[in-house]
C-alpha cells in the first residue's frame, strides 16, 4: 500500500484517523503498532515477521545494556552493541545484497554459486537504521530504554515513515510516545501538509517520470538537448517522488500528534556539493554522520584521514541505495566531488559568482542522477555520451517540451522557495485574519486533493521509487 493509492486515501487513513480519535489515551500506541502492521502486511504480508523480529531483537537489547550498564560490565555492553550491529547488518546484507555478490562472483568464472536472491523486504533499509540507532544510542547513554514493547514496536512500525522514512531516530520522538497532543490547527496543517506532498508526488513527480521513461527508452539515441532534457525530468521526478512522500509522512505524523523531522529542505537551491547534501535526505545524511563518519574520526584527523572517512561514508551512502555498481559508483563520485571542494577547490570557489556556483552544481547533480537512474554500463556510457557529445537538437526535445512543458515549469518553480517564501509572507500579513487563512488553506487543500485524486482515478502513471530502498 503505498500513500498515493485509492486503498490507503479512501480507506485506510480515514479509518485509521477515525478510531485513533475514539480511542482512549492509554489505547492510542497500540492502536497506532496493530494499525501500521496492517498497512505493513497490506503488501508485505510474509515479511512482516521478519520486521517484528527486528524490533523485538532490539528491544531486548536495549534492556540488557541496560542491565549491564547497572551492574558496570562494559565488557557486556560492548558484547550486546556488536551483536545488535551483526545481526541488523547481517540481516540488510542478506536480503539486499546476496543477490548482487552472488552474481558477481559468478560473473569471474572461477565456479558457480546456485542461488536465487530473495525479494526485497520493502522498508528494510529504513527500519533496520531506525533500531539499530536506538541500540546505539542506548549504549552511549544518549537516551533510556524503552521498556514497553508495544511503544518500541509503534516507533518502528509507525506506517508514516515506515516505507520510505524520514529516518526517525528514537531520540527524535523519544518524549513523543508517552506525551503529545493535537490541537485542531495542528491537524490542519498536517492534513495540509500531507495534501502539498500528494500532489507534487501526483501531479509533478509521476508527469515528470513519464518523461524520463520516453527518453530513457532511447537508450542513448537522442539529442544532446533530449538527453540533458530526461536529466532533468530524473531530477523532478526523484525530488518531487521522494520529497512528496516524506511531506506526506510529516503531514500524517501531525496528524497523529508526532513532529518528525524535515528531509529535504529545497537542495536545488545549493551552491555547493556539500550544500546540496546538507539538503537532500537530512535523515540519511545526519544518520551517517552520528553513527559512522564521527566515529571514524570525522574532521578531527589529518587529510588522509578524512579522505579515508569520506570514502567510506560515500562507497556504503551509494550500497544503501541499491544492489548495483550503478549505485555505488554515484556514490563514489560524489565522493570524488566533496573532496576537490573540500580539499582542492576550498579557496577559489567561493570567489565565483553565487550563480556560477548554483548552476555548476546543478549540472553536477544533474549528471549524478543519470548516474543513479541507468542500471548497466553501457546505457550509462551511451546516454553520457548523447549529453556530452551528441547533435544539438532534434525533433524529438521540442516534442517533449512541448508535451510536458507545464509540470516541467511547476516543478522548477516549485523546487526553490520563492513560492513557500511568498505563501508565508501572504499569512504574515493575515496574521489578524485567522479564519481567513484557515479557510484558504482548506479550500487550497481540498483543491490539490481533488486534482490529485481525479489523477489517480484516471489511472496515470504512478510508480513510488523508493519502493527498491
């Protein structure tokens, strides 16, 4: 079940709201974890064993550091971290990533390994972050054990980041689980706030995917124009795809009294590498950050060392994504990239031009999502090549920008915070007219909900990325 589906609009969320509401305080969590195993097993039905062992593994783990703090065996403690990162990790590399090895192994020719990789367990990525953080920061004492299962298994299930995050650390909603509250304006705008994430994901991530669907059909036979042109349409599509579903999550989180936190914060609008990843998929980028790159001595060594950091961070930033060299080479690549900018580029490009250090690293995020999106070598290679060194133009590139000009232009325009910036102004000048501006937000709400729903219905192009995750 994913969000942007009839099922979860029209039937799950409005019953699950519903009951949430009826319910006493006491009720509300168990409700929440019965609620998301349904959505979870909705679609993954056999894999749902697999989550609930997660969650119940790393909830025992958290009582026996506990315990073991108490009674001061360090030793203990380090005995329970190790296990708890082996068997999370163990467990992601198994699912994920058997497949992959397998078959590069078998590729060598040196023998032949008979085995078949099991599908994917959707959102496994995500929730073994999320509990192996929890084990992590239980062990440095950052925050308390939760000992009751039913919260610890409602923090890892919670349907709205269950599929595709934000990554909720525990420490993020800690004090969330026993005490929140919703207020009737906090509803709203969570309803308002799933409503927005609806439709960029409907009307601009799907139109935009349309897009990258044509021309990457083309393999490489196409236009430098059409080529930069489906880069383009890449870039909306797995920004509006993703950072609609994470607006969706937030928005549903509020609706149910949760603050979770922000995962995108306009990163087109960067003008550095480095920028854009402070940007792009916080939640990742502060999870790798706390639990890898300080530990490997982050900033605090000679280059070298930092090199050595950055190319870990980067080579498993780039394997979390996906069972593919594709992958990794993205990864590797901006890798490659925050380290001449860190280390090569450091005092002359801050002396260019904001819009010469915006559009370069435009162009660079724009080539590392051909990277991301072409699954084998040889299309990469190709469609490079049209990009780089292909004919100007052709019929083709004006037939799509004559096609898809509109969500082409609403995307762009809604990337950078020009229109947020304005809407805000707008209700700062309200601010005395309350009711005015709640009943312009209901009636934009209903509206994008309306469009969007007329879209779905129609039966228009619908894929969610990342589903592969």
């Amino acid at each position: 079940m994913i969000f942007s589906s009839l099922t979860f609009l029209c039937l799950f969320l409005p019953v699950t709201v519903g009951f949430y509401y009826l319910l006493p305080e006491k009720l509300k969590n168990g409700f929440l974890f019965a609620a998301s195993l349904v959505f979870y097993a909705w679609g993954e039905p056999k894999y749902i064993l697999l989550m609930l062992f997660s969650a119940a593994f790393d909830y025992m783990n958290g009582l026996l550091l506990d315990r073991a703090r108490q009674k001061g065996k360090r030793a203990a403690m380090k005995a329970v971290l190790a296990l708890s990162v082996a068997v999370n990790l163990g467990l992601l590399a198994f699912f994920k990533y058997a497949g992959f090895f397998v078959d590069n192994l078998n590729a060598l020719g040196w023998f032949y390994l008979p085995f078949s990789a099991p599908p994917l367990p959707v959102g496994i990525s995500f929730y073994t972050f999320q509990t192996l953080s929890y084990t992590v920061d239980v062990y440095r004492g950052r925050v308390r054990p939760q000992r009751n299962f039913v919260d610890f298994g409602m923090y890892v299930a919670m349907f709205p980041q269950l599929i595709a995050g934000p990554i909720v650390r525990y420490a993020d909603i800690e004090a969330q689980l026993k005490n929140r509250a919703v207020s009737a304006n906090a509803f709203a705008s969570g309803v308002f706030r799933f409503t927005v994430g609806l439709a960029k994901k409907v009307l601009v991530a799907n139109a935009a995917g349309q897009l990258w669907e044509e021309i990457s059909a083309r393999q490489g036979h196409t236009s430098a124009l059409t080529a930069w042109l489906g880069a383009l349409a890449f870039a909306l599509q797995i920004y509006y795809d993703f950072s609609g579903y994470s607006d969706m999550a937030i928005g549903l989180g509020g609706m149910f009294g949760f603050t979770l936190p922000e995962n995108f914060l306009h990163p087109y609008e960067s003008a550095s590498v480095a920028e854009f990843w402070r940007r792009w998929h916080v939640t990742l980028g502060v999870w790798f950050r706390e639990y890898l790159y300080i530990p490997l001595g982050g900033n605090r060594c000679g280059a070298g060392r930092q090199i050595f950091n950055l190319f870990v961070v980067w080579f498993l930033t780039g394997l979390w994504h996906g069972a593919g060299w594709n992958y990794i080479l993205w990864g590797l690549y901006f890798f490659v990239l925050l380290v001449l900018e860190r280390f090569v580029f450091k005092k002359p490009l801050p002396k260019l031009p904001a819009a010469a250090r915006h559009a370069l690293t435009l162009l660079l995020v724009l080539v590392s999502w051909v990277i991301f999106a072409c699954g084998d070598m040889p299309t990469l290679g190709a469609y490079l090549k049209s990009m780089f060194a292909g004919p100007p133009a052709d019929g083709a590139a004006l037939y799509y920008l004559r096609s898809y000009a509109l969500p082409l232009l609403l995307g762009a325009a809604l990337s950078v915070r020009l229109v947020p910036n304005a809407l805000k102004a707008l209700e700062a000048r309200l601010k005395t007219h309350k009711t005015a501006v709640f009943v312009c937000k209901a009636v934009g709400a209903l509206a994008l909900a309306a469009v969007s729903v007329v879209s779905i219905v129609a039966g228009a192009y619908n894929p969610f990325l990342y589903f592969r995750f």
